[in-house]
C-alpha cells in the first residue's frame, strides 16, 4: 500500500496538493473547504488487480461531482465507503444520509453527488472500495436504489466486508504482489454479497460468489468460538442453518479440507502464537492450550508435535534460549 501525505508539502501547497490527488486516483470532483491556512490530510492506496482501496483521513470539506465533471472523465464505479472516523453527509438522487463511524453508504461515479465531510478538529476517516461497475453482479437499477443511504455494518455480511477491509488496510505493509491478486476475488465477493443482501436480491448473487461468503462467515464463527469445547461440525452447521453434510461438501469444494482439520489448525496457530509471546511466559503451557479449546493436555501436545515436528515445550524453551520470536 502507498501512503502519501499533505503534511511533507508547505502548508500553502497542501488543498491544491489534496485536489489534485483525489482527482486522480478517486475521480474528480470540486473540492471546497473551511477558512484555513492548514490542510493536514493523508492517503493510502492499495490496487487489488482491477479492484482498489484507499483509506483517506482529511480535514472537513465539501466535495461536488458534477455533470460537467463526470462529462470529461467516468472511470464508471460503485464507490462503497466505510466511515471509521468523524463524520459524512451524502447526497445523491432522490436520497441523502448522515453517516456516523461504522456506517457504509454506496455512490455511483457516474451520477452528480455532493458530499459533506469532517467538521473542525474532527477529521474524517474512511476506507472507499472502488468497484468497477462490470464487477458487481448485481442489476444496476437495484443498486442507484441504494446509493446515498446509511448502511450499518454491524452484522452479516456487511460485517464480513469491514472486517476484511480493516485487515486490508492494517496488513498492507505485509502483502505481496501476489497476495493482493489472491485477495480481490474475496473482495468483490464480500461486496456483491453485502449489496445484494441490502438489496434484497440474494438470488442473483452466483451461486460460487454465495457460496465463497458462506466459507467466510463460518470461518469467523470458528474464530470466534475456539476455546469452545462444543465448537463441532454438527454445531457448526446449526449455526449457519445447513445440514452437517452441506458443512463438509462446503470446505471440500472451497477448502480443500476438513472442518476438524481448519479447527485444529486455528487453535495450533493462536497457541503457537501465544506460546511465543513473551506477555503470556508465566502462563503454563496446559493453560495456553485450553484457552485455545485443548482442554486435554496429553491431545494438545501429540497435535502440536504432529503439526509442527516438536513439543509445545521445547517450543518455547528454545524461542526463549535464542532470543528469538516465532520465525515461522
């Protein structure tokens, strides 16, 4: 991900600087601000194939799309903003919406929209995933519907779509060329989903691009529930409202592995983890593997020789002997 900010240009240079950034790799729009000298504001951008993310943090400002505008330059995207920070307004259409921080709200290049963001002292902060209208399988009428209204992000699959943006966005520095390619395939998923759920047209979601969300959700439910000792196929399939057979089908076709094996493949990692962090050295190894779901020792420690070729024990004692944190 590149970052850039206005605080390395003179502070006379830094709205024009800001102007002409966003009218190059958002879509360009006319900006106006409040009565200042100052415009301290960063951006982070990170391309995903044809998919792109940025992460904006800016002083308060209007911002205009015209039909002018959008006259001499469309790159023709959903623009779907997740608002972590401060606040926005937005009009488009026939709809207008107040956005506090966990809000997402949906925009269409190709439509005048006028925007309103931050207030003094109160920086706004948002994470813009910008679609290429061809890659939403998702009928364009449906959509315009949407744009221009508040979308909470606190459940389903819009859950899915800000969690995986704020790992985007904190894991960036750690992402190689290829990761990204890997990525924005689970990107477009996560967004079609979400949109089509809000829309209430699930069903013309691809059954793959459905199906690929579902593996995602029931992920995060194991994440969740690992200390739990009841976290088993059949409990897992309840909660997603599958039969046990669908489950296994499910991580065959998408996984290429078992249910049990990703269960005991995310708690080895976290006590892996845990067994080398220096914050839980006075934490025995019997504790690290049952806060993790391994509430019997002798299984913790044959899993854990069998996935890593040594004990829990030696583990430790020779991360600790080195110096060194996990190298793996």
């Amino acid at each position: 991900m590149i970052e850039v900010r206005s605080t390395d240009l003179p502070v006379s240079d830094r709205f024009d600087w800001w102007c002409a950034l966003t009218a190059q790799d958002l879509v360009p729009t006319r900006l106006t601000r409040a009565r200042s000298t100052d415009f301290p504001a960063s951006m982070k951008h990170m391309q995903l194939g044809q998919i792109q993310v940025s992460a904006l943090e800016f002083p308060a400002l209007r911002s205009e799309r015209t039909q002018r505008l959008i006259r001499r330059s469309d790159p023709e995207l959903w623009m779907l903003a997740f608002v972590t920070g401060g606040g926005m307004a937005l009009e488009q259409g026939h709809n207008g919406t107040s956005l506090r921080p966990g809000d997402l709200v949906l925009y269409d290049t190709s439509r005048p929209f006028d925007a309103f963001s931050g207030v003094p002292d109160d920086p706004s902060c948002t994470v813009l995933l910008h679609l290429p209208r061809h890659a939403v399988p998702v009928r364009e009428q449906r959509l315009r519907e949407l744009t221009a209204r508040q979308m909470p992000s606190d459940s389903g699959p819009a859950a899915l779509l800000t969690g995986f943006l704020r790992g985007l966005v904190d894991q960036a520095a750690a992402l190689t060329e290829a990761h990204r390619a890997r990525l924005a395939p689970a990107v477009v998923d996560l967004a079609t989903a979400f949109l089509a759920d809000v829309a209430g047209v699930q069903k013309e979601v691809p059954v793959e691009t459905r199906q690929a969300v579902l593996v995602r959700a029931v992920k995060k439910f194991i994440v969740r529930n690992l200390a739990d000792t009841r976290l088993t196929p059949p409990a897992i399939a309840a909660a997603h409202h599958m039969s046990i057979r669908q489950l296994h089908l499910l991580f065959q076709n998408y996984e290429e592995t078992t249910v049990g094996a990703c269960i005991r493949e995310e708690r080895l990692r976290r006590c892996r983890a845990d067994l080398a962090d220096p914050r839980f050295a006075e934490r025995s190894i019997q504790q690290i593997g049952a806060q993790w779901g391994f509430h019997d020792a002798a299984v913790f420690n044959r899993a854990f020789k069998k996935r890593y070729g040594i004990s829990p024990g030696a583990y430790r004692n020779g991360l600790s002997a080195s110096g060194q944190d996990d190298p793996r």
